[in-house]
C-alpha cells in the first residue's frame, strides 16, 4: 500500500527534524521551514496530511490553512502550535483543521493522531469512491411554512425511534432538507457521535464538543453554531450568516429541535430501563416458580414420608386409639398449614406476574 505524504511546515529546525525522524518509518514526510517552499510545491503536488505550526516568519498557518481549504485539495491540516488556548483552537477549526497538538508533545501523541487523521482520509476517501454519484447541489432556500412542516414532520418521526442511532438518522434528514450541515453529539452513561452516512467523526469536531457542550443554548463562532442541551449537543457548520432573515429563523428551528431530541433520548433511555426491568423481573419470576415447585415437591414426599411412618409405629408404641388420632390429626394439621404457606408464595408469584405483564404493555 502506498504510504500517506505527510508535509511538516514549521520554521523551528529542531520540531520540523524531531518530527520527521519520528513519522518518517510510516509515511513519506517532507519537510518545509517556511511558507514559501511550502507554497512552491503545494502547486504541484498534493500531501495527504499537513503538520502545520500557527506562527511562520513568512505567513499565518491559519491562511495556509485556508488557502488549502479553498483550493478544495483533499489534504487534512493537524495544527502543532504552543499556542493552545480556546480561541486558537476555535480558528484553527474555523480554518478547517481535522486536530491540534499543543507543544510540547508527547512523541506517542503525535504519532497516535497522525496515524488516526491517516485513518480518517483513507475511510473518507473510500466512502467517496463507493458513491457512483455525486451529491446533488444544496437544496434552494425553503420557505418558512416548508421548514416548519419539516420540524413537525421529524417529531412525528422521533417517536418511532427506538435507539440513538434511528433518532440520529431522522435528525440528520431534517438538517438535510434545512440545507445544514451537522453532527451530533448524545451524552448519557457514554458519550456517542453521530455524523451522516455513519462516516467517522473528526478528531477536532469531537474536541469542539468536549469544550464547548456546556456553553449555554446556542454558543456562535464563526459561521458554526454549537446548541445544547443536557444530553444532546450538535454542531451547524454552516449557518447562513449572509441572510439574516434565514439565520433567525434557523436559530428558532434548532433551539426547538434540540429539546425534541433531549426529550427523545430520555424516553429512550426510560425504555430501555424499563426493558431491563421486564427482562430482569420475567428471570425472577422463572426462578421463584422452579423454586416453588421444587420446594412443594421435596416437602410434600417429606411430609407424606412423615405420616406413614408415623402411623406404621402406632402398634410399637403401643398408644390408646385416642392417641393415635390426636397424633394423626396433628400431622395432618401442620401439613395443611404446610399448604397453606406454599398457596402464599404463589400468590406472590402471581401478583408479580401481573406486575410484569403491566410493565410489558406500558414499554
């Protein structure tokens, strides 16, 4: 398999050889002490993957990072920076960068998301070359009535969902018909991402989450928007900051369909707690009736065992007839009151019977 070209642009000589020493047994690197070279050879060739540092004495590795962006090369940018504060985290994904590493770093880091981000192109590229068909261009605009009739058409759709991954596809054809590009975000017991097609998640939009999930509602940067909720967090790539008109409206759509979804992923979860009651309650049940079926049998031979030996030793102790049914009436006494017990537990058994079948017809 032909290795991934993996270019570094970094004018500290020390990280650009640290760094090529390190990648170099897994990838074809190159290495690029300022942004001239770099942009030299960009024009003719194309590298898979850039480690690329923020500050060149020659330009801005943001810009570079735009600059490929825009020239629509399918190159994945990995930020290597000292600069690692939210906001340089935040425009380097404005940028269109797939991940960041702060330096210093660990060797194993950098070796690590290297290889991941290598991971990621070659599942993205795939999954373009398995379409036999480009995607049709953005859907017009629509209209406030259709885009309306789209969110009420989703929560009619979310109550037929019964996992995340169904209710996160009925998301997703609701962002589609709205022209948004999104993913998604649900947090419960464990955290899961959704992107559509079932295409992996970045690295960095999993780090944008990780920050910013707990920034209130509707949290803006640049063209993106992040809205929350307790469990439900997804990110809109691209609002539509030149209408403003449209951007209000698509501001008022999420905000509702982010509660929709919160309230679906606590049914969910509330259903399937109730399903692992049933199951857990339909077991108990089972093992209470072999247990009582075991135990009546095993008393009843006893107690019968008892009778008859009892009154086979009636002649040998030489007792009165009075005797002998004061002694017969006793055991026959205290085996009906065996029976009795016995009834009790499975009238419990019954009365959760009926209990699991109430919890069955409510899941």
């Amino acid at each position: 398999m032909e290795q991934l070209k993996v270019w570094i642009v970094d004018d500290d000589e020390d990280y650009c050889h640290l760094m090529q020493e390190v990648l170099e047994d897994g990838f074809d690197v190159r290495a690029f002490i300022d942004a001239r070279s770099y942009r030299d050879l960009i024009t003719r060739e194309r590298p898979d993957i850039v480690l690329m540092d923020i500050n060149l004495p020659d330009s801005s590795g943001i810009s570079l990072c735009r600059e490929l962006q825009e020239s629509e090369l399918d190159t994945a940018v990995i930020f290597v920076s000292g600069m690692n504060t939210l906001e340089e985290r935040l425009k380097a994904y404005e940028a269109g960068a797939v991940d960041f590493i702060a330096k210093p770093f660990e060797l194993k880091e950098l070796l690590a998301k290297t290889h991941a981000v290598g991971h990621y192109q070659a599942k993205k590229r795939s999954l373009e070359q398995a379409e036999s068909m480009s995607r049709n261009m953005a859907f017009q605009s629509m209209g406030e009535s259709a885009q309306y009739g789209a969110v009420l058409q989703f929560f009619r759709q979310c109550f037929l969902c019964r996992d995340f991954q169904t209710l996160a596809d009925a998301f997703f054809e609701l962002m589609e018909q709205l022209n948004l590009n999104t993913c998604l975000e649900i947090r419960v017991k464990d955290t899961h991402y959704f992107v559509p097609e079932h295409t992996p998640i970045s690295p960095i939009e999993a780090n944008i989450f990780e920050l910013l999930d707990r920034q209130g509602r509707l949290y803006d940067f640049g063209a993106r928007t992040v809205c929350n909720d307790r469990h439900v967090s997804f990110l809109i790539k691209n609002m539509p900051l030149q209408d403003e008109v449209l951007y209000g409206r698509v501001r008022d759509i999420i905000a509702v369909v982010v509660e929709g979804l919160e309230a679906r992923v606590l049914d969910i979860q509330r259903q399937n707690a109730l399903a692992s009651l049933v199951a857990d309650i339909g077991a108990l049940l089972e093992g209470l009736g072999d247990s009582i079926r075991q135990s009546d049998e095993a008393f009843g031979r006893a107690m019968v065992n008892i009778t008859n030996d009892i009154r086979a030793s009636f002649h040998v102790l030489d007792m009165t007839e009075d005797q002998e049914r004061f002694f017969a009436a006793l055991v026959e006494r205290n085996l009906q009151q065996a029976k009795t017990a016995s009834q009790a537990f499975i009238a419990v058994k019954d009365s959760l019977s009926s209990i699991l079948a109430m919890l069955k017809s409510s899941s």
